[in-house]
C-alpha cells in the first residue's frame, strides 16, 4: 500500500521545519498545495510509486480539511493526517521576533491576533480527524524532527509508537499528552548543590534518587501499569500514543524516570524519547554567569 501522510498546523507551528524530516526519510514531498488541484496531485502520485511509495503532503490549515477528503477518495493510498499546534502566546513570540508575515493577514486583511486566532480555530475542526497531534510550543526543531521520525518509523513499520517525554510542570504542560506520570514524590536532587547542574542522566544523580526505596517503588508501579495498558492501546489500533512523565522543573526525577522507561521497553514496543526541558539547564546557567 502506498502511504501519504497530510501535515498541517498554524502557521509558524513548525511546518517547514518537519518538512526535512519527510525528505530525508524518502518520502516526495510538495508544500503549500491548495485543495482544488489535491486530486490531481495525487493521481500524479500514482504514475510515481514504481519509484517512490511515499508522499507527503505540506498544507496550510485552511485547506486541510478538505486535501484530508480528496486524499481519502484514493482507495489505492493509505492516509494519514499529522496535525502540529501551538500555544497563541508562542504564536505571536514567534512572528514578532522572526518579523515574517502571516499568510492569514494578506490574503484576509487581518491582524496578527485574528489570524492566529483563525489558524487556531481551523486546527479544532481537525480533532477528530488526526493521527497524530505534536504539541510544539515547547519543543526544539531537534525534538520536533525526533517526534516525527519516531511516528513515522512505527507507521512504516505498523504498530502503535509510544513516545515517552519528559518535562517540568512549571514550564507548562504538552497539549499532546496522552498519559501522565508526575513523579515529583522523588526527593528531588536539585537541592543538592554538587547535582544541581547535573541532569536525570548523569550517573551521581541516578545513584542518588535510586538510594531512596520510594524511587525504585515509583519505578516499578509505572512500569506495571504500562505493561499492563500498552497492549491494550496497541489493540486499540492506536497509531501513536503520547506518555509523560513530570516533575517541577523537567531536569532531574522525570528525565530519570523517562529514561528508564525508554530502556525498560525498548526491546518490546517502537519507543522513543525525549528530554524537553533538558536544554533549559544550559540556557539558565549561562543566564546566570553571563
């Protein structure tokens, strides 16, 4: 079956960034296609699969919705619908600092807020339609481009892809968050000078947490429970299915946790990983002895 994935998402969401992702994978990708040639677009994918069974198409979240329905009349593609959103707030920082223009505010002759405010709105009418939703308020292009080679490397392979991530509550939520753990009952090394700079992967850190019994209780609950729920999402034919795993500041306990559930279960499923708030140890030391 030849394979074409949709990817859409407000504009300045990451959707040229995730473009690479699919060109480096061998997918033929073409961007910005507006819904009225959609069916023609792919009818020419057709002529092409003797050399190529991957496609992907790159649109604005106005014409999505109706590229997801064209696409879907083509019996002999399998689709798939990837969705990236944004907060508002991240939204603006992004257009105000980068100074691009949104397409919204000259073919609509709006301002900013309403055409953010329009690509937001448009995403909701997608929510029962997507495969996948990638919450990249957050989120780094490298985390971004791990995410979806993660996603698109179990789809080629089938099954469910679980992505474990790990982040602080302080720094906000992922939208895109299937499962939670919050792991911050753990004594929390960053109140130990010599591990404050450290993260949940040095090993001092690990030896640390692990010397308390409420660590290694913690540790083995969530990995019962999800030896219990993941093949039921797997049965459920999920296609991707979002595990996080939270403390106060994302840089210690749930990088710790994240990653020994990464190594519990990457033998068994199509797993990846994530460090989100990882980098924010870098940004808040040079900060302070800049």
């Amino acid at each position: 079956m030849n394979n074409l994935v949709i990817l859409t998402g407000p504009s300045g969401s990451g959707r040229s960034s995730a473009r690479f992702v699919f060109e480096e994978l061998g997918y033929f990708v073409c961007e910005n296609v507006p819904s009225d040639v959609t069916d023609s677009l792919i009818d020419s994918f057709s002529k092409r699969v003797k050399y190529c069974q991957n496609f992907a198409l790159i649109v604005s979240v106005r014409d999505a919705k109706k590229v997801l329905e064209c696409a879907q009349k083509h019996a002999d593609f399998h689709v798939s619908l990837i969705v990236l959103i944004t907060d508002k707030k991240e939204l603006l920082k992004r257009f105000t600092l980068t100074r691009h223009v949104h397409p919204r505010t000259l073919i609509e002759k709006t301002t900013l807020h309403k055409a953010i405010d329009a690509d937001i709105a448009s995403v909701k009418e997608l929510i029962n339609d997507a495969d996948l939703f990638v919450d990249t308020t957050n989120l780094t292009v490298k985390d971004l481009r791990l995410r979806l080679y993660g996603y698109l490397d179990g789809r080629e392979n089938s099954g469910t892809h679980f992505h474990i991530v790990s982040f602080g509550l302080k720094n906000v939520t992922p939208n895109d968050i299937d499962l939670l753990f919050d792991v911050r009952i753990i004594p929390n090394p960053y109140w130990v000078e010599e591990y404050r700079s450290l993260s949940g992967l040095d090993q001092p850190v690990i030896d640390y947490m692990e010397s308390f019994p409420i660590t290694q209780q913690i540790r083995e609950h969530i990995v019962s429970y999800l030896e219990f729920y993941m093949p039921k999402v797997i049965e459920a034919g999920r296609a991707s299915y979002s595990i996080g795993i939270a403390c106060s500041g994302g840089q210690h306990r749930s990088v710790y946790i994240a990653q020994y559930l990464y190594n519990h279960f990457a033998d068994k499923y199509k797993v990846s990983v994530s460090h989100r708030d990882i980098d924010r140890i870098e940004e808040r030391d040079f900060k302070r002895n800049g």
